[in-house]
C-alpha cells in the first residue's frame, strides 16, 4: 500500500516538475497581447517568456523542457510566417500557435502547409488557445525524446569503428556475415566479432532493431567512414 501511495506521489511530483518546465513563448508587437497572454499562460500553469520581435525570440536560448510558440502573423521586420521558415530552417522543432487578427485562406494555408500546430484569430478565444498549448506541450515532449532517443543513437554510432560500421552497412542490408567477409576481404571470424561489438556499442538487441536504427541516423546508401 504504502509502495503504490509512494509512487503516486512520485508520479504527482514528475507531472508538476515537468509543468514547470514547460515553457510557452509570445511573440507579438502589441504589448496588451502580450501582457494579456502572459497572466493567461502563467494561471494555467506554463511559464511565459515574452517577446516584442521576431529577433528579440531568435536570440533567446532553447529550453531543455517541452515548449511551444504563440506567434504573431502581422509584425514589423520579420513577420510570423518569416520567422516559421527560420526555424524549420534551422532545424528547430517547436510546435508554432499562430495569432492574426487579419486572417486570410492563403496565410492560414501557407502556414499549416510549414507545420503550424494552430491557427488562432483576434480577439482569442482563451478556451481554444489554452487546449491549443496543452496539446502543442504534448507534442513538444514527444519530440523532445525523440531528439533525445537520436542524440544518445548518434553517441553510440560515434564509438563504431570504421571497420565496426562497414560491417554494420552490410549487415542491415541483408548480407551474410560469409558475405560481408567476401566484400571486406577478411575473414568470417573476424566478421562475427565486429558484428557483436557493435550491436554491443550500439545497444541493438537484434537485427531489426539495428535495421531500425540505421534508418534513424539516416546513413543513406554510404559507408560512413569517420
């Protein structure tokens, strides 16, 4: 009993540490949006980080928790849609909620065609946009392990040897370790050795699930030497 109270309580305490961290960023160039949306995301639980401009947002440090973007469309400089385009560019997947109050088809379209996650008009509704931010963080957090799940992959890709990862090319694509030998010219022996140092190095616990991880990383059709 007093085990399952405990790990309910632990439960509560990794839901409420995650909540903290979860970051909701603003970027408008009206300051009562802002002011607004701020007491909005900081009463529902979130922390609000505010900006006034598309650049003031792009020199701010990423979080290491979920987060997600209340964008402006209609703004001085670089506009919502321009600052959509620098992230994607730059690699950088956080779940976008943009707010116009000059909605259109063609902007709303070009938008959620980049991977918007919402498109909310002025005057907000708050009960649409709090459930637009609530599902926004869920999203954020599966990326974040994924990107997570990926670095730790590309880690352990990076302990292969050039050898170790040859051997690795082949064997995903479906070659016999008589086979890899043959292409290496070395001998099989030695083929099973390396295969069973990096499955080792690699945390693969079988071959789909080296296959698997091979097309995460996104190899391609090349040997990776280096």
């Amino acid at each position: 009993m007093y085990s399952t109270i405990a790990a309910a309580h632990q439960r509560a305490k990794t839901q409420i540490q995650a909540l903290e961290r979860s970051v909701v960023f603003v970027v408008d160039d009206d300051v009562s949006v802002r002011e607004s949306l701020e007491l909005l995301i900081a009463s529902a639980g979130w922390q609000p980080l505010l900006f006034a401009s598309a650049k003031d947002f792009l020199s701010h440090a990423r979080p290491a928790g979920p987060s997600c973007l209340v964008l402006d469309v209609n703004m001085p400089g670089l506009n919502g849609l321009d600052l959509q385009s620098l992230l994607t560019a730059d690699g950088r997947r956080i779940p976008i909620i943009f707010v116009t109050g000059f909605g259109d088809v063609p902007t709303t379209v070009r938008a959620m065609k980049a991977g918007a996650f919402e498109f909310l008009t002025k005057p907000i509704d708050t009960a649409a946009l709090l459930h637009a931010i609530r599902s926004a963080m869920q999203r954020s957090a599966a990326l974040t392990r994924e990107d997570s799940e990926l670095a730790a992959l590309r880690s352990c890709y990076q302990m292969l040897s050039p050898r170790e990862r040859e051997v690795m090319f082949f064997v995903v694509h479906g070659l016999l370790n008589k086979q890899v030998a043959f292409e290496l010219g070395i001998s099989e022996i030695t083929v099973k050795a390396h295969r069973g140092q990096l499955m080792r190095k690699m945390n693969a616990r079988s071959l789909p699930e080296l296959v698997t991880m091979f097309a995460r990383l996104r190899l391609g059709d090349q040997v990776v030497m280096h």
